[in-house]
C-alpha cells in the first residue's frame, strides 16, 4: 500500500509540470478592497481545440464537453474556497445561487463571457466576481483512464491547458488575475486541473488574511 501511494504521489507530479505563473493587480486595487465582502464564481470559460479531437468526436459532443467541463470547474474552485473560508477575508456566493440568477437573467454558458463583469455583479447582488478561463488541447478524460495510465504507464503530456483566474469589481474594471499553464497526462480531470490551479492561485489570492 505504502508502495502504491508512492506511485500515485509521482504520478500526480507527472500529471501537472507548469511554467511560471503570470500576476497582474490593479494599481487601484488596495484602494478597492475593503469594499469587496462577497465573491461570486461564474463558470469557467472552456475552449477546446477541435482540431485535435478524438475520432468520432462531433461539434455538439465538443460543446457540451466544454460546458461540463466549464460548470465542474465552477464547482470544485468553490469547493475548494469554501474548504479554506477561514483563511479569507470574504465569502463567496452558493454557486448554485448564482447559477440561478442567470438562468433567470437567460444568461447562458455561451454568452456569459459576452456579459459585462460590472452588470453581472449587480445581477447576482455581489462585490466582484471570479471568472476564469481554460484554453485545453484535448477534452478532459474520464476517471477510467488514470487506472489505465497506472496500469500501462500511458502518461505523458496529452493534454496541455493555460488558465487564468480573474476577479472584476462592481464597476467592471480587473482588479486581479493569475494565470497558469499546466501540462496534463491521459489521467487529467476538470478537479485535478482545478486543484493545481487553486494550490498555486491561492498562494497569492489577494484576499487572504
């Protein structure tokens, strides 16, 4: 077992190499933020590269794979924000909420990047909101494939993804933004992505007590 979880540690090593991390924060932004209590997340915006989809993969399979992928990725940096609450200085609107209210607004997962950061924060009743992009060269495998990587050793960098992390204020303007690159093997996932961005991300999220 101990053997086994060694494996798996290296594996997860493997999985994710990124090159350094791009920062950017407002010239205003320390005048901004004691007027930021509450967060909320959007859905990451995904864009798959379709000319480099597996065979058989059609339009519609690649678009809701990139709505899948984009709402899982919503869903696990909030997980992960609500895991550490204690560690920040704000709090972070119940995704589930926000979702909602633009559902209501018929804001949907392919026109909310179109949408204004300033009007969408009015909208969900919130200080600033976090949203994020993911630029992937393949879709996201399932969870199958990593038992096969560690059956067969089929790692290697199948799936190159640049993100970036950015938080807006209620008047539109950035105040914040991270980005990172990660090289995924076969066995990547929309949580492990979210996992290696929010490790690094969080080691400088500016709202950290």
């Amino acid at each position: 077992m101990k053997k086994f979880k060694t494996i798996v540690a290296v594996v997860f090593v493997i999985i994710f190499t990124a090159c350094g991390p791009t920062i950017y924060k407002s010239a205003n932004f320390d005048n901004s933020k004691a007027k930021i209590k509450t967060l909320a997340i959007l859905p990451f915006n995904v864009s798959i590269d379709s000319k480099r989809l597996p065979k058989g993969t059609t339009i519609e399979t690649l678009k809701e794979s990139q709505q899948k992928t984009g709402y899982d990725i919503q869903s696990n940096s909030y997980t992960w924000f609500l895991q550490r609450q204690k560690d920040y200085s704000i709090t972070f609107q119940d995704i589930d909420k926000t979702n909602a209210l633009l559902n209501k607004a018929n804001i949907t997962f392919d026109n909310i990047a179109l949408q204004d950061k300033g009007e969408l924060c009015k909208l969900l009743g919130v200080d600033g909101i976090i949203s994020g992009k993911a630029i992937m060269s393949k879709p996201m495998s399932e969870g199958a494939a990593v038992a096969v990587g560690l059956l067969i050793g089929a790692w290697g960098s199948t799936n190159k993804t640049s993100t970036s992390l950015t938080i807006h204020d209620d008047t539109g303007s950035l105040l914040w933004k991270y980005d990172y690159d990660a090289s995924g093997s076969v066995g990547s996932s929309a949580e492990s992505l979210t996992k290696a961005l929010m490790k690094n991300a969080s080691k400088k999220f500016p709202y950290k007590n």
